[in-house]
C-alpha cells in the first residue's frame, strides 16, 4: 500500500567508496530476507553514479557469486537461482514504455522477489509504484544515497538502515 505524503519515511547514506555502495545493497538483501516480503527497487543517478555496484550489493548477498553487470540491451537480466528471485532492470535504451508490455513487465512482480529497476522513469505509466526509491549522487569522491521509502515494506527497510547509520 503506497504512503502518505505524511508518512513518508526518508533517510541519507554517505558512501565514500565502491565497498560501502555494495554494502548498502548487502543491507536492503538482509533486510528484504528478514522481512520475507520482496522489494521493488526504483534507482536513480545519473550514468557512473553506482547503481549497478549498488545491484551488485543486493544481488551477491542474496548468494550471486558471479558477475553482475547493467542489462542495458537486454533490459532485465533475471537471477531466479536466488531466494527470493531477483530482476535486475535496466530501461536506459527503453525507447518507449509499450515496450515493456511486450516483454510481459507485469509478470515480474507477482511475487515476493526482488526487482532492481535503473532508469525507471523511462518506464512510467507501465511500472508499479515502487516499495524504494534510492537516488544516487556524487559527494566529494563517494557518493550519497537518498533512501525514500514509497510503502510500508519499504519504509520498514529505511527505518532499519536509518537506524544502523552511523549519524
């Protein structure tokens, strides 16, 4: 169920380097796993700014060992040997939202899994409101992450991380 304007639930991860990126992402896997509810994941940022390192996080503590790299022209690369399932979504060379209905979208999120969607709002109007947004931007040589939780499964996963944050 999407929150309200006045429930909104917020917190800011300072990221110095690449690790901390994977980190965060090992914590939302932790998180999601405690739950046992699944995530949709909307992230933001401009190009290089650790969106796929952040995937990468989520995605190895789920029990990936392999590579991990933006599906960038196959849109979604899926990882269904993990519990939960995950999807990892690039929609960067999207080139227009109906695409989404043709490759069935919808289909992805049915279940409990775990749905980490780059550029998301290249697929607005198509895409369900998402549990978590996380906007990725450049600080001095690291990065912040601006955790936005859009539900409740995602505000418990912003109150969680708020709290293991160092202030």
């Amino acid at each position: 169920m999407p929150l309200t304007a006045s429930e909104t639930v917020r917190c800011t991860v300072v990221l110095a380097d690449e690790s901390e990126t994977e980190r965060l992402g090992a914590e939302i896997a932790r998180q999601v796993l405690a739950s046992g509810d699944g995530l949709t994941i909307f992230l933001e940022g401009n190009l290089g700014m650790g969106k796929t390192t952040l995937s990468r996080g989520v995605l190895r503590a789920l029990g990936h060992t392999g590579s991990v790299k933006s599906p960038t022209y196959t849109l979604v690369e899926p990882y269904e040997h993990l519990r939960p399932a995950a999807y990892h979504f690039d929609l960067y060379r999207l080139g227009d939202p109906e695409e989404l209905e043709y490759m069935g979208i919808r289909d992805y999120f049915l279940g409990d899994d775990i749905c980490l969607i780059e550029w998301a709002e290249r697929g607005q109007g198509v895409l369900p409101e998402p549990d978590l947004i996380i906007r990725l931007e450049a600080r001095g040589h690291g990065r912040v992450a601006y955790l936005n939780a859009g539900t409740r499964r995602g505000s418990g996963v912003v109150l969680a991380i708020d709290a293991a944050t160092p202030d």
